[in-house]
C-alpha cells in the first residue's frame, strides 16, 4: 500500500493498492485512475506517486531477495 492525500479541504491521508494504478495524470491536479476506471484526485505530485509505488515495490523486493533494488 502507499500512502497518498485526497484533494480535498482537509487533504484526507488514504492508502491504496499500486497494483491497482493504471495511469497517473497531471492536469494540473494528479488524478490517478485505476483498475475499475475509478479516477481519484490527490493532493501528491505526480512524481511523488511514482516514487511511492517505486519505493514499495523496492521494499518488497528487499523483503523477498534480501538485497537491495537498484533503479
């Protein structure tokens, strides 16, 4: 799971699924859709979306090989 915020007044912390991800726009807000053609709005960059799901996925691969992903 990576941890992004709604966009929204309060800017709500929420988790959801990378492998759930399937484009991340910006227009100029991010707008990440997913696998259902659910869009959500986020406060987060883009980049820091993709930084996200890269340090996830860096995460459980250490996890799993017990070495580090190299990018």
């Amino acid at each position: 799971m990576i941890r992004l915020h709604r966009l929204s007044a309060r800017a709500e912390v929420f988790y959801l699924n990378p492998d759930l991800i399937v484009a991340i726009d910006s227009t100029p807000d991010t707008v990440v859709t997913l696998t259902t053609h659910q869009k959500v709005l986020v406060a987060d960059k883009a980049d820091d979306v993709v930084a996200a799901i890269q340090a996830r996925y860096a995460d459980v691969y250490e996890r799993i090989t017990g070495s580090a992903w190299r990018f």
